[in-house]
C-alpha cells in the first residue's frame, strides 16, 4: 500500500483550446478511499489516466509513496486500474483474464491458480471462472474486472466509474460490497465517478474537479457542510443548493446584522463591512414555509412534489427562484403565496465570483 | 382474412394453369415441329423421285408428280394430311382452294394448321434450276396422348388440394398435400412434353422411313442398286446406315454413350438401312426443371401469402424491400455462379460433343475424373499451385507488420499506407508487364528460367497483394477497441506481449479471412502466369488454373476441364475447411 502525491500536475493536449488538468495537486493518503468527483470532460478520468502512465502529464509529478513515477511506463508503477467498460480481454476465460498480469510477471502456476482462486471466491465468481466475457452479465464483469485488478494486490486500486454501466439496484449493492472490499484490503483507492451518490456513500474523502481544476477536498460531510465554492455547493445535494445574488444593505451601526436582499427576500447576514454583489447559499431542506409576511419574505408557488417522506416545493420569490424541501406530505396549493422561512445557521456566504466568504 | 384465403386460391389457381399452358404450348410447338420436318422430307422426296418435265427444264413432270402426290396418302401407315401444290393448284384434293399467288412469293411457315415448305424443281443443266415450283403442306396427326390424360388427371388432383387447403382455415401449417399435388401436375406436364417430344421424333422416323422405303421403288432409273446416297436427301442430314435388319417400328439405342433415336427401312430385297437421329425428348430436362419450378410457385406463393397475412404491415415492408434489395445480387449468383457450377457438373460426366454447339453429349460417368487423375501434368501443376501459395502467409507476415508500422493517425501513415496499395489497384497484366522487363535486364532471366520462374512469379505476388493485405489489417486493428491495450499495459505487458497476447489474438477473424481468401486466390491465380509465362518454361509455372485452361480452351475437353475444375473446388473446401479447424480452435471473439 501507498499513498498517491500529485504535484502541479498539467496535462495539454495537442490542438486542444484548454488544457485538461491544470496545476492539480492533491493527496491520496495511504489506505485510502478517495473519490475524485466532476461533471463529465472535468478531468477526472485523466487524472486517473496520468497516474496510471497512460498519458504523459505536460508538467507536474506523480509520486507512489515516495517514488516519482511520473515518467515511468505502467508496468513498473504497480497500480490496477478497472475501465469503465471493464475491457476484459474477450478472447480469455474470466480465469485466464485473472491471471494475465501474473503470467506477464512469471508467477509459478501453483502460485497464480491459488490466487485466481482466491479472489475468484471473494468476489463470487468461482463458478463462472471458464466463461468468455461476453457470456457474464454487467455485475459479473464488473466483479471480474475487480478481480483482474485485485489479484495483482497493487500499491494503488484505480477505479473509472466501474458502476456506471450497470443497473440502477445493481450499482447500489455493488457499493456497499466495493465499500467492504476496500476496507478488507485496506488498500488505497482512487475512484472516479459523476454521480455525487457514490461519492458521498463511498469516499472516505471527496475531490471536487471542474475544467481541470481541484475545486475541494475533503470529507463528504466536510464539502457537503462547507462547500468551497458556488460550483462545489451545487454538485452535491438533491436538490441542488438554491444560490440566491444580491447585494448586502444598509449599515451595522447598532451592531444589527445588515440585510441582504434578493426578489422579495430580505434576509439578516453577520457581515459587517463587505461590500458589493454577494451570492447566498440556503440548501432546500433549510428553506421553511410560514403564513404570508411571517418569514424572510413571500414566494408564489409553481410546483409542487409529493415524495411521500418529504414534499419537494419550488417557489417564484419575487423573481428569484427558490426550492424548499419540507419533510413529510405538506398540504400547499400550486398559485398560492406562502411566507418563506430560511435557516439563519445554514446559510454559506460566497463572493461575486462563487468563492466562500467565511 | 377470407380476403388473403381467395388471393391464395387464385394464386393456385392461376399457376396450375400456368404449368397446363405451358405444356399445351410445349406439345404444339413439337407438334409443329414435327409437321415441319415431315413437310421438308417430303419435299425432298418429290424432288428425288420426280422426274423432270424435259430433259432441260426446271419443273417437273406434272403427271409423275399427280400420281405420287396421290399414292402418297394411301401409303399404309401414313397418317398425315399432306396437300402437294404444283403453282397455287393443288394436286392431291382437287377441290380444295388454291394457294394464294402471293404467298407463293413469300411463303409463310405455317398456314392453315398446315407446315409449308417450298417444293424446288429439278436441277438442270444451266445450274439456274431448283426454281420454287410449288409447296409441300403438312398437317400434325391430331392424337390425344395418354399424356394428355394423366394431365387432366393431375390438374383435377391439384385443384382438389388448392380448395382443400384454401378452403381449411387460412393457418400455419405446411401445406404437404398441396406441395404433392403441385409436384405431381409439374411431372405429368413434364410426361406430356416428353412423350410429345418423344412422338415428334418417331413421327418424323416413320414418315421419312415410308418416304424412303417408297422412294427406294420409285427412283428415276436408269439404277442397279439403291445406294443410301440417293435417299439420303429425305433423311435430312440424319445418319444413314446399312443395317442386317431390324424392326420398322422407331427404337431408341445407345450408340457410343449417345442416345440416338433409329427405325429401320427397307431399300429393297433384303436391303435395311437404319435411319438414326437425335431423340427430341433428350432435350427436355430442361422443361423437367422448368415446369416443376413453375408448378412450385403455387405452394411458395401460398406460403408467402400465409406469412404476408401473419406478419404485421411494416416488418412486411421492410422484408419485402430486404428481398428486393437482394433480389439483384441473388439473381446475378444463380445465373453466373450457380448456374455454371451446375453446368460444369453436367459437363464433367459426358464426352466431347461432335460440335462445340451440338448439345448432344455421350453420359461418360466418372471417366473425365480418372483421365484427370492418371495425369501426371495435372498432378505437377497442383504440386506448383502449392508451392505458389506458400506466398499467402509470406505476404501475410508482411503485410501485419506493415499494418501495426501504418496504423496510426497523420498524413504519412495515409501516403505511405496508399503507396502499398498501389501495386493492389493496378492492373495485373500492366504490373506483370512492367515487372517482365524489369526482371529480364539483369544478368539472369528470372522469368525464363525453370528455376526461377516460379520464384519470381512469388515474388511478384508478394509485391501485389501486400499492400491490400496491410489495408484489411489496418482496418482490423482499428476495429481493436484501445481499452484492451491499455488494460495490457497497466497490467505490465511490454509492446511485444501486447502483440501476441491481445491483439493478434482479437485480430484472429482478419486473419483467417485473410488468410482463406488470400489461398483461394493463390489457387485461382492464372491472370500473371498467362501474361508472363505461359505456364513455362517447361511447365515450370504450369499451375492449376492455366491447366484447366489449356485443358478446356486449347484441347477443347470440356468434359476433362470442368471435372478438373471440380477437383480444385474440394481441393480448396478442404484446404478452407483445415484452415478454419486450424485457426478457428476458439470460438469466435466478440467484444464484450
């Protein structure tokens, strides 16, 4: 096991406008299950790719423990690496895929069947071991795929959205088992994945890339509580953190918090001396609805969700869209005004260009 | 649902009257025939017999000719209304209305129900003879067959079977009954055009025997003897022979593997002479196949009308445009594929005809094979073939590692990639033709050295057939998703485990494909050793092919040259089918 150091690292393609990664550094510490986590065409799967040696980084470093392997071939850097779509070899049997990294390396046959075996059982797949890929379903590639990459027992796991291909109830128990796998190895991994689910489920810590760039890391419950910025705030969360632009008003004179208005809202903030647009972040569960003119301000409502453990409600503030999420069936009319109740404690502060304020 | 029951009836229907017309048409047509070479013996028996008008006159005696015209109809035997015309008169029924003058002019083939022939008069001195002096006109004996009678027979059975399977619910099931019935009208038509064949060929043996047998007596003489010379005429170019005797009734006989049709005339005391020709209904296999098939249409077309009303409008649609898009290529296949394939096969069993055209063949059975067999030049030059192939998996070789070099994005690649293929696009002769000058300048002739020739003619393939060998290995490795490569490597394989552990094995299909056609046409090269060698020197680039074609084209044995074509297609489906036991040990690959 090891831990994983990217140093400044750029990636510009050829001919490409923008480069893909750019100055990224970050730490995987060992024993690690860290999810790098962006929209597609954010550069996560390059991440991945560079520190597997399948692209050449443009400047920057990668280090596997102590080691800089950043110009070194794949061969020598002791990762595995599973696809996103799996790419078992399909001309070998599940066993003989298995054990491809192990011949390559002239393990003793004994040696590498006790292996194949091995994983093979820990991951279900003893009696599937003579069929081709194309004859297993998405969850017993995918297994076969981890079980490709397990039995080399790497420095470093590396996962490309391994769960993206399979179905919806499939991907939800192959989770948890990847969830207990990792903690059986102890093993350091990187998992790469657009859906903010498995990141908050499966990371021990979250990577946040957008363009390239790191945006955050840390603990699921650190960036969901903290985002560091506007972009961070929106990807986790369903739905979405409503992200309200406005101006901070009046003075602090007595001491009094000044207000912050936006459509019909009018909203009390500690910020004594910032000056110019502001943005206010207030996630729906922390949106309250209340008698017309008793809260913050009014909203019209234009939808209404029905969940069943909670009701979904989006709201016209006066111009300014809003959505509430209030737990349990809630019995409100779509076109009427309700007063609007926003969470003094939960609310996040960030500047004009999205970047938090405390 | 009714609506598709009636379409299918009047489907049946209409074929099995379709098969009836045809044979109908079939029997007058050997009907008419037969009339007709009866009407042209004829007039070649009144130009022998009779004699001419004056010594230097160009018509005939008009007495002479009266008195055979009449004696001819009370020939016991002859069953065929005959008229003689002298001008426009005519002379056998007096009473019967004169010929037109003007069609005396222009004379039709067919008039009345009756064939005409012209009847020309006798040779004179000047040699401006053989003038038109009238026309001879004969009718078809009217007969009903017992054809005829299973036909009827048939149809009635077949109409049954239609309204019995049209009539029962219009479902899903085959319909075996009707298939029978079909099959058995298309035979019975089949047995009414072959005994109609069969009685234009005996008609026309007994008319012509009488006409001989007649004529034999009534000769202008002075003459001792009879010589065949003189009846030869009426025979019409059939093949006159003296016989010890024989019967008078028309026989079939196999005369050297051909079946002839023969009947035996008296020429005078003691004197037979067997009149032998070719059989009409030899030729009707033909009509087998085509009135069966016509006759097969009916329970296709019922077939297809039960599946058109099973099948919902737009996979209807779309299957009907799928057969119409094949409808050409498969047309195409059975007329310069399967069509040649199944002559070749006929041609393999019978002899050399007299004539290239003559259809008439001897049935030799598997003589062809066993003189094919017991040549050693055949046995040399499939031993060249071989060794002539041994280029495909050279080239081969070549050719993927040419393809790994070019496989790869940029204006170079692309260049070099279409330099390659060049050699592929150009014309063999052209190519052959550059490279035999180019071979003969240097201090040894490669081409015209029994050594080399064939080395040199490897060499050459070698160079032709790289480049579009390369171009399907491009295109296979293109089609090698780069996942797997890249899996490979991060699993620690070098370029070279690469190779040989993901992608030559994921290109296996590319090379077998390769490799199958590339030894196909290795077998059927012919193109450079005709334009380079001529199959020399000394046979020594004598391959299978250019034997085939001297065998077929220089020997004119077509008979040897298809069973010799017949032996390199299981020599090929043998070497194919060892190449896919061979390389084809797995399964084929499909990308998960």
């Amino acid at each position: 096991m090891a831990s994983v150091t990217l140093r400044g690292l750029t990636l510009a393609f050829d001919g490409a406008a923008q480069a893909a990664l750019r100055d990224l550094t970050l730490e995987v510490r060992d024993g690690e299950l860290l999810v790098l986590l962006g929209p597609s065409g954010c550069g996560k799967t390059t991440v991945l790719r560079c520190i597997a040696g399948l692209e050449d980084p443009t400047a920057g470093d990668v280090l596997i423990g102590e080691r800089v392997v950043t110009s070194l071939p794949p061969a020598q850097r002791d990762v595995a690496m599973v696809f996103q779509n799996y790419a078992l070899y399909p001309h070998l049997t599940v066993s003989e895929n298995i054990a491809f990294a192990l011949e390559l390396r002239g393990m003793p046959a004994a040696e590498i069947a006790r292996r194949v075996t091995s994983a093979a059982g820990r991951l279900g797949l003893a009696d599937l071991l003579e069929r081709r890929p194309a004859e297993l379903s998405g969850g017993q590639r995918q297994r076969a795929a981890l079980a490709r990459a397990m039995v080399r027992e790497p420095s470093v796991f590396l996962l490309d959205e391994p769960l993206s291909n399979v179905d919806a109830n499939l991907r939800i128990e192959l989770r948890a088992e990847l969830v207990a796998l990792h903690r059986a190895l102890r093993a350091t991994m990187v998992y790469v994945t657009h859906d903010q689910g498995e990141a908050m489920t499966m990371g021990q810590r979250i990577a946040v890339l957008h363009e390239g760039r790191l945006l955050q890391v840390g603990t699921p419950a650190e960036v969901y509580q903290r985002p560091a910025d506007v972009f961070v705030a929106r990807s986790l969360g369903t739905p979405a953190m409503n992200i309200l632009a406005g101006r901070a008003r009046g003075t602090a004179e007595s001491g009094d918090d000044r207000m912050f208005e936006s459509g019909s809202l009018h909203i009390p903030i500690a910020l004594p001396t910032y000056e110019g647009e502001l943005q206010i972040g207030v996630r729906p569960e922390h949106v309250g609805v209340c008698a017309v003119d008793q809260g913050a301000g009014n909203g019209d409502i234009l939808i209404v969700e029905l969940l069943g453990n909670e009701t979904v409600v989006h709201l016209n503030a006066g111009g300014q869209p809003l959505v509430a999420r209030l737990p349990g069936l809630v019995d409100v009319q779509v076109g009427t005004r309700v007063g609007l109740k926003l969470d003094r404690r939960h609310l996040h502060l960030f500047d004009a260009s999205g970047v938090r304020i405390q | 649902m009714r609506r598709w029951a009636v379409l299918a009836t009047a489907v049946a229907a209409v074929v099995a009257l379709a098969v009836l017309a045809v044979a109908r048409w079939e029997e007058g047509r050997y009907a008419r025939a037969s009339a007709a070479r009866i009407a042209r013996s004829t007039a070649a028996y009144f130009e022998a017999v009779t004699p001419a008008n004056r010594a230097d006159s160009s018509d005939f005696d008009l007495r002479h000719l009266l008195a055979q015209a009449r004696a001819l109809t009370t020939l016991p035997g002859w069953e065929w209304p005959v008229e003689i015309y002298h001008g426009t008169a005519p002379l056998v029924d007096a009473a019967a209305p004169p010929l037109p003058p003007a069609e005396l002019e222009r004379l039709p083939d067919w008039r009345d129900g009756a064939a005409l022939v012209p009847l020309r008069g006798p040779l004179n001195g000047d040699g401006d003879g053989e003038a038109v002096v009238g026309v001879v006109a004969v009718r078809p004996a009217g007969r009903g067959g017992l054809g005829g009678l299973l036909l009827s027979w048939a149809f009635l059975a077949a109409l049954l079977a239609v309204a019995a399977a049209a009539g029962a619910k219009f479902r899903g099931r085959p319909h075996r009954e009707y298939v029978a019935a079909a099959l058995l009208l298309g035979l019975a038509a089949y047995t009414d055009v072959r005994g109609a064949a069969r009685c234009s060929t005996n008609d026309w043996l007994t008319a012509t025997r009488l006409l001989m047998q007649e004529a034999a007596t009534r000769l202008p003489g002075p003459r001792v003897r009879v010589v065949l010379a003189d009846v030869a005429p009426i025979g019409l170019g059939a093949d006159l022979v003296w016989a010890d005797s024989g019967t008078q009734r028309p026989r079939r006989v196999r005369i050297r593997g051909t079946e002839r049709a023969v009947v035996a005339a008296r020429l005078g005391s003691g004197r037979w002479a067997d009149i032998r020709t070719a059989p009409a209904e030899a030729f009707t296999s033909v009509w087998l196949v085509a009135l069966l098939g016509i006759a097969l249409v009916g329970p296709f077309g019922f077939a297809a009308l039960q599946w058109a009303e099973r099948t919902p409008a737009r996979p209807l649609r779309e299957t009907a445009t799928a057969w119409g898009f094949l409808a050409p290529a498969g047309l195409h296949l059975a007329v310069f594929s399967v069509g040649p394939m199944l002559f070749a096969l006929y041609l393999s069993v019978h002899g050399a005809s007299a004539g290239f055209l003559e259809p008439v063949r001897p049935y030799v059975g598997l003589e062809n094979f066993r003189a094919v067999l017991g040549d050693p030049l055949v046995w040399a030059s499939l031993g060249k073939t071989a060794l002539y192939a041994l280029y495909v998996p050279v080239s081969m070789a070549l050719a993927l590692a040419v393809a790994l070099v070019l496989n790869r994005p940029g204006r170079a690649a692309l260049v070099l990639r279409a330099a390659f293929f060049l050699p592929f696009m150009s014309s063999v002769v052209a190519v052959g033709l550059a490279w035999q000058s180019f071979l003969s300048i240097g201090p040894r002739d490669w081409l015209g050295s029994q050594r080399t020739a064939l080395l040199a003619l490897i060499v050459l393939s070698i160079w032709i057939q790289v480049g579009y060998q390369m171009m399907v290995f491009v295109a296979g490795l293109q089609r090698i998703p780069q996942a797997y490569l890249e899996a490979a490597r991060v699993d620690g394989a070098g370029a070279w485990q690469r190779f040989w552990r993901v992608t030559f094995p994921l290109l296996r299909p590319v090379t077998q494909f390769v490799l199958v056609t590339g030894v196909i046409g290795a077998f059927q090269m012919f193109t450079l050793v005709y334009a380079l060698t001529g199959g020399g020197p000394l046979y020594a680039t004598d391959v299978i092919m250019r034997r085939l074609y001297e065998t077929g084209w220089a020997s004119l044995e077509f008979g040897r040259a298809s069973a010799l074509s017949l032996l390199v297609f299981v020599v090929l489906l043998g070497v194919t089918w060892a190449q896919f036991k061979l390389l084809a040990g797995r399964r084929a690959v499909e990308h998960a």
